[in-house]
C-alpha cells in the first residue's frame, strides 16, 4: 500500500495521520472524564481509574499517568484543551505542568511552554517556579529478579505507582520504627473479632472480593476493609464467616451507598455514584449479590 505512495504523498498523510491520532487521544480523554465522572470503573471491577486504564483499556503505566493527569488539567483549564489537538503541546509536557498549571497563570505559561521539547519545558519550569520544580538527584540501583520482584509487590500493596514515591515512603516508616520502640497495634474491624478477620483475610486472598459482571475481579491488595453482605444495621452477623468478605475502600463506599440510599449525610461517602439516567441503583452491580 505505501510502496506505491509517492515522496511528497507520503509526507502528507503521515502529518495528516499524526493529527488524526491527537484529535483521537483528545478524545479518548474526554470519554475518560465522564467514565470517571459516573465512577463507571468501579461498577465494573476496578479499584480506580486507573487500574481501569490498565487492565480495560490496555494502557502501560506511564500511558495511564500521562492521560489521567491530562483529564484532570483540562477540567481545570480549558485552554489546554485545543493545544493538545493541534499538537502544539504533548501529553508529557502536560504531565510536567501538572503541579504549577492554573486558570491564572494558564496564558502566559502555556504560550511559553508550546512546541517545546520535554527537556525544554523542565528547563522553563525549573526557572519560572525553583520553589516548586525542585532539582532531583538521580539514584541509580541495578535490580535483580527479586529486588525487581520485591518492588512489583510492594508497589500494588501500597497503591503507589511511583518508585521514587514509594521508597520514600518506606523509608519513612522504617525510620519512623526505628525511632520510636512502640508496637504499632493494628487496627481491628469494628464489631468483627480479630480472629474472624484473619479468617476472611486468608479465605479472600488479600484482595478486594467484588467482580464486575463481565467477571473483571477488583485487583486492590490495599487499604481492604470487612464487609458485611448483609449489613450489621440490618441484622447481618459479624460472626458467619458468609456474611463477611474484603472490599477495598472504594468499593466498600459504594455498597454503602447501595445499602443505605437515603443515607446522604454518612460522612465516609464523599463521592455520590452518578447511577445513570433511570438506572435503578441495584443494577447491574451483582459483583456485591454473589459470595
Ligand atoms: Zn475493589
């Protein structure tokens, strides 16, 4: 099929093919804000939006942090909107101006930062905002399997993407042991014997139990809670090992609110589920009906 094209054809369908996939990325952000906007992830199976970036759509981590930080940016500032179609401004650039963007200084900055490489835009950050762009040494550490493996692990049970970000966390906590000798007691369930929870917590596998109906498992490994099937306030037993189960966070939220629908003012639910126009609340979550 290209064989055929000439110089100057080939030329031309190539920018017009490159355009065409920026106006398709634009796009697929847009689509991605009213998924998130109606939390359609959770209904399905996934412990964020992010995750739901990962395993539904297909895209790698750094995919995944690029368009998310994107869809953020452009609710915030909707010049930043047609930059991105026309390819004057790149999805990284953008993940870059992330922490300094805003509605006010939007024109003066986004006119700087245009057709710039990456390399560039870190170079005008790093002058127009030293307090914030900070310089950043860079550590080197060769990883084996194991290291490799360690990291993999201790990434999904913190919920933190970021290496950087995660060993600075750990070192914290290991400083923070250190210094003080005192046993952290953990956190028990309310209502539900320490003993119990073990239970749930061994038969469950250390993940989040709610499976979407297209039999997407929610993969959360952290920040898991003790559901009650049957909740406690309607007589549900903390006790019958079938009336409990592991949510993650966002998930337990969300049968919450499906329990209680009148509950508006539970402080624990910030974030309401847009359920659809003339959807009934119930449906389609039979990820929370089956054991
Ligand atoms: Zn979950």
């Amino acid at each position: 099929m290209f064989e055929k094209l000439c110089n100057e054809t080939l030329l031309v369908e190539t920018k017009a093919a490159a355009l065409k996939e920026k106006i398709q990325t634009s796009r697929v952000l847009d689509y991605l804000v009213e998924v998130d906007r109606r939390r359609l992830w959770l209904k399905e199976g996934y412990a964020s939006v992010y995750d739901f970036c990962i395993r539904y759509l297909g895209y790698s981590e750094g995919e995944t942090h690029r368009r998310i930080q994107a869809c953020r940016l452009i609710q915030k500032v909707v010049e930043v909107k047609p930059l991105l179609e026309n390819g004057t401004l790149s999805l990284t650039s953008l993940t870059l101006l992330s922490p300094v963007l805003e509605k006010t200084n939007a024109p003066d900055l986004l006119h700087k930062v245009i057709n710039k490489s990456s390399r560039e835009v870190v170079d005008i950050l790093a002058k127009e905002f030293p307090e914030k762009i900070q310089k950043k040494e860079i550590l080197k550490i060769v990883l084996d399997e194991e290291l490799k493996e360690l990291l993999e692990q201790a990434k999904k049970l913190a919920s933190e993407k970021d290496g950087a970000a995660l060993l600075k966390k750990v070192l914290k906590g290991f400083v923070r042991q250190k210094k003080t000798r005192n046993t952290v007691t953990p956190r028990h369930t309310h209502r539900v014997q320490a003993r119990t929870v073990r239970e749930v917590r061994d038969r469950d596998g250390y993940q989040c139990k709610y499976v979407g109906q297209n039999g997407v498992r929610c993969n959360q490994t952290a920040h898991l809670q003790i559901d009650h099937v049957r909740p406690y306030a309607l007589g549900g037993s903390s006790r019958d090992l079938e009336n409990l189960r592991l949510l993650c966070r966002a998930h337990n939220l969300a049968k919450a609110q499906l329990d209680f629908p009148r509950w508006e003012k539970a402080p624990q639910i910030t974030h309401r589920v847009d359920w659809g126009k003339g959807q009934k609340p119930w449906a389609g979550w039979s990820g929370f009906r089956t054991q």
